[in-house]
C-alpha cells in the first residue's frame, strides 16, 4: 500500500536520489528547495559551492545510480563524461609512493558537477510522482497534536507562510539545516562529532594543448609525516578540458595568493611532486579560481536521539565528511538506497528510528577512514578514536604495500570505494604481508 506524501527538504544530491529511491511507495515525492531556479544545466546553485570543483563518483555512488537510473553510466558518457579504468588511468601519489597500475575491470566516469546534477536532475523530473520546487524555505516542522510526531512543514515562498502536509518528512538541507537546533528547543540535544581540519580548497578549469598520455586523472596526496599539509589533483572532464584542485588543510592554503591564474599555476609547483605544476604551464585558464572553504567535518547523530515519529536525518544534514576523499555523493547515494529498500519492505511506515540507525551504520566505517587520516595532520583537533595510533600505523602499510601488492591494492580500492567493509583489509593474508612489511 502506497503513503501519501514525502516531503524532502533540499534539492541537492542527497535529495534528488532519495526521491527517486522512495518515489514508488508513495503517492507525491515533494522536493523543496531554497534556492532560485539555475539559469541553465551549467549553471551552479549557490547552496553547492562545492560544485565548483572536481567530482568523481566512486564505484558505490555509480553502482547506485545505476540501479536507480538504469543506462545511467552509458548515459552521462553520451553526455560527454569520461569513463575510465580506475587502476589504470588514475595516476595516484600517496603517502610518498605511487600507487600500482594496470588494467582492471573497474571503471569511474570523470565529470563537471552541473553534467552530473543537471542529469540527476533531469531522471527525477521524469517521475510523474515527484514535484522539484525551487524559491521554498522550510521554517519549521509541524507537530501532531500530541507532539509524537511530524505531520509537515511550515514554509516561506514569495513572503508568504504556507503549511504543507505529509505522511514523511526527510531533511536533506545539509549543513544549514534547522533540524539540531528545532529539536535542542524541544529538549533533544543531539550528540555530534567534530573534527578541526582548516580545509581550502582552490579550482581552475583548463583548456590543454594536448590531453596527458599516460593517465586521465592524477592525484598528487600531501604526506603528513613529511610536514606536507597541500595536495593537488588533474582530472578530464567533459570538452577536453581538465579540472586542477588544490587542497590545503589547517589553513594553509591562502585563497588570496591563488586568486588570479598566474598565482595559482605557481602554487601548483609547491606540490610535493612537480607533475601537475609541468602540465599545466601551457595551458589557459578558463575560469576564475573558484574557493570552498571546510573548517571543519561534523557527524549529528541523529540515531542516538528520540525523533519524532516520520522525521528522518540524511545527507550532509547528518554527516559532512571531508570532500578531499571524494566520498560524499556516494554515501548519499547509498543512503538513498536504504531509504527506498526500508519503504519497499515496511508496511505502512514502519519504526523509523530503525532506518536512521540504519544510515548512521552507512556513515560510521567512512567517518573512521576519514578522520583516521585527518589526524595525521599535527594541528588537526578534534575526539580522537580509540586506537587511532595502531590503526594509523597498520592502514599506512596498507597504502605503501599498495605500490606493489596488486592483491592488497585491489582489496584497498574496493574499500576506498566504499563497495566492500574495511575489514578485507585484515585478511591473514593481508596481515601477514603488513607484518612481512614493517
């Protein structure tokens, strides 16, 4: 038996798939968005700064929209994405060691963030049951009369105040989202971890006189244990031309000393490694140098919590993991997949607190990469884990091993990838030749 209504608060990624995810099981999929209409596909929103800037999906996050949008990888390649083979065309500087290549049969699509939203975008438009609205702030949820439960929200569109009913509201507003501070007035404090990193990052489109021969994307990653803070990366995308980010952490990368191009070109050649820097010299910028700034990363637990009964917590309105990993619209993703598989089997609504548990269960390996890397970074503040040292010390060895260990290397990028549990990574045999390592 269908529900009623969902409404999801933000048009973003986030909420873009999880309408599509839930809109069989639903009658109306309502998506309410701040921001004013694009003026065109390449045009970014203001709430997504970070569009700006390189977007790969990782294999999970392309697996999803496979299966929400069949056709999907064939699709955006018809649309100018770049597929390649994630082994053998990425060209990947870790930890002060070059990752192995060769030919794999995995593959990645290299993409502009517009390219990618524009056509996420355009599949959901194409579901009868789901209405996008830009122009719309959501205020205020709406309670039932014994306040158990969420029955709507309050919403501000052209100066006026409107109610809009539903069975299911879903917030996926990201990081200005309302929900933390609305529930501390009714008495809930929501627990959060917060993580310190001082990230900038800096973005330039380039036009090349020759695409690279020997790789599509390469990855220059700063090590910490060198004192190294500044990353950089070169990645195709759509029109021949390439996407080149620099990524500094703890506030090290001045965004005033890379705003014109010959400022940036020059920051790329303190890179650890020059590669970036040589491949670039000859090339026009295109664009402005667009900056997105990320002080810090945060996890809301949500899970931890009595919600309301159909309020739910998703996207980066519960997580905001660091963008260098590239992993946010792949949680996203997969988010949105257990959202829909939850509503495919539960009759009518089911216990919720459930699904929620179930998201942060999504979220909780990732965090513990992410933040097991931050704090490499001297300076880096934040709770720390319980046995961070050990782990740190066992997942470098994994990554030096990486450069010539096909076996441990193809196990790491499944994990990285967020397609298998980092526990392949302790394998005996993986252990043995870590051991074997030291």
């Amino acid at each position: 038996m269908k529900r009623d209504q969902a409404i999801i608060i933000g048009g973003g990624m986030a909420g873009k798939l999880i309408a599509a995810a839930i809109s069989p099981y639903f009658h109306s999929v309502l998506i309410l968005e701040k921001d004013p209409k694009p003026e065109n596909k390449n045009t970014v929103r203001k709430g997504i700064p970070q569009a700006n800037h390189i977007h790969a999906l990782l294999h999970a996050g392309d697996q999803a929209l496979e299966r929400l949008f069949p056709g999907f990888q064939n699709d955006m390649v018809n649309r100018g994405s770049i597929k390649i083979d994630s082994l053998k065309d990425l060209a990947w500087f870790h930890h002060g060691v070059w990752k192995l290549r060769f030919p794999s049969e995995d593959s990645t699509l290299l993409q502009t963030r517009p390219l990618l939203e524009s056509y996420v975008e355009e599949k959901v438009g194409e579901i009868e049951n789901v209405t996008y609205t830009y122009g719309i702030k959501v205020e205020s949820f709406i309670l039932t009369d014994d306040h158990s439960g969420v029955r709507g929200v309050e919403i501000l569109q052209e100066n006026k105040t409107k109610t809009i009913f539903g069975d299911l509201v879903i917030d996926t507003s990201g990081t200005a989202s309302f929900t933390k501070g609305w529930l501390a007035k009714l008495g809930e404090l929501v627990p959060e971890e917060k993580v310190d990193i001082g990230l900038c990052y800096a973005t330039r489109k380039f036009t090349l006189p020759e695409a690279p021969k020997d790789f599509k994307i390469k990855i220059i990653y700063p090590d910490p244990a060198a004192k190294e803070t500044m990353g950089g990366t070169l990645s195709l995308v759509e029109n021949n031309q390439c996407f080149v980010t620099l990524n500094g952490y703890l506030q090290t990368l001045n965004p005033a000393e890379v705003k014109d191009a010959e400022g940036f070109i020059n920051k790329t050649s303190c890179l650890p490694l020059p590669d970036i820097f040589e491949e670039i010299q000859a090339g026009t910028s295109e664009t402005e140098t667009a900056i997105y700034q990320v002080p810090q990363i945060r996890w809301c637990h949500f899970e931890r919590v009595s919600l309301p009964d159909g309020l739910l917590v998703a996207g980066d309105s519960l997580c905001r993991i660091d963008p260098v990993f590239g992993q946010g619209m792949s949680i996203a993703a997969l988010e949105a997949l257990a959202i829909g598989d939850y509503f495919a089997a539960a009759s009518p609504m089911g216990d919720m607190k459930k699904l929620q548990k179930k998201l942060a269960k999504i979220i909780a390996p990732v965090w513990l990469m992410v933040i097991s890397e931050d704090f490499r970074y001297e300076g880096v503040k934040g709770k720390k884990p319980i046995g961070l040292k050990v782990l740190q010390w066992y997942v470098k060895q994994i990554f030096l091993l990486s450069a010539k260990n096909k076996t441990i290397y193809k196990d790491l990028v499944k994990v990285t990838n967020l397609v298998r549990p980092p526990t392949i990574l302790f394998k005996p045999s993986t252990i043995k030749e870590v051991l074997k390592h030291k």
